[in-house]
C-alpha cells in the first residue's frame, strides 16, 4: 500500500491521519534505555533477594531465641516442682511462701506456653500441693514411690508437653 503512495514512507500515521513531520527514534537512545532498564531490574531483583534472605533470617533468630527461652523457663518449672514434690512427700507445709516461687513460675508459662503445657503445670502444681495436705511419708513409703518411676512423677505430663511444643518450635525453624 505504501509502494502507490511514495510520498508517506517518511511519514508517520497517529489513528489513521499523517503526523506533518517524521519522528525517528535514535539506536543508541534505543540502547541506553535498554540497558538503563536491565540495570533497574537487575538491581531491584538484588535488593528484593537481600531484603527477603535479612527477613527469613531474622525470623530464625526469633524463633530460636524464643525456643531457648521456653526451654530455660520450662526448666526452672521442672527444678523448682522436683524440690517441692519431694518435699512435700515428707513435709507438711507450714508457710505457703514456699510455693510462691513455682507460682511465679507458672504465670510466666501462662504468657507463652501452648494450652497443653499449660494445663500440665497446673495439674503438677495442683499435685504437688495436694500432696503437702496428705500425711507425711516414711522413708520406706518414698523409696517406693521411687521405684515406681513415672507413675508417682507429678512433672512426668508436664515434661512431655514441654517436650512436644519445642519439638514443634524446633520444626518451624526448619
């Protein structure tokens, strides 16, 4: 169609009427913003790459530092519960500031801990003070009460929830 009109090969249509003059595009603008563009993209891919590999990073260092602090509390819980029940086995209790510590405790499991291991220290320390108002035993009644293992073990539930959610923890961290 151009080869019957001569005179509109230098032209340039805009929605079916001739533009008066040619507008020609120079190469080397062409290039420049073709590799100014590549550079853009190349370097906002870096910048998404770093920002997401800081993220996930900083995401483990919460995790694990949130695993290493259930575990320390948990393990104060433990400590804290293993002196009181063995004592409660051959004491009664005379002043209930004794139990304070594991109350204490057990609020702080309240700010962080799962439902599950939640009510296993709460089921421990009902034990464990249940065990203070029953009569004292003798040494003979304790040493078979250790020999039975887990079954006498108020913490045995306790432990293997706290066990089980930092199990979970641990996994999310990958």
């Amino acid at each position: 169609m151009l080869g019957a009109y001569p005179e509109a090969r230098n032209r340039v249509f805009h929605k079916g009427a001739a533009l008066p003059e040619a507008i020609t595009m120079n190469t080397t603008i062409v290039t420049a913003l073709t590799g100014l563009a590549g550079s853009l993209l190349g370097g906002s891919a870096s910048v998404a790459t770093a920002w997401v590999t800081q993220r996930t990073s900083n995401k483990r260092k919460e995790f694990r530092a949130e695993f290493t602090r259930r575990e320390a509390l948990y393990g104060q819980f433990i400590n804290e519960c293993s002196a009181h029940a063995l004592n409660s086995y051959e004491q009664s209790l005379d002043k209930s500031e004794k139990l304070l510590s594991i109350y204490a405790l057990l609020n702080r499991i309240r700010l962080c801990a799962s439902d599950g291991v939640l009510n296993a220290a709460e089921h421990a320390l009902a034990a464990i003070s249940e065990q203070y108002f029953k009569p004292n035993l003798s040494s003979e009644e304790v040493h078979a009460l250790l020999r039975e293992g887990g079954k006498a073990d108020p913490l045995k539930p306790f432990a293997e929830a706290s066990r089980a959610e930092l199990k979970l923890l641990l996994e999310k961290v990958g």
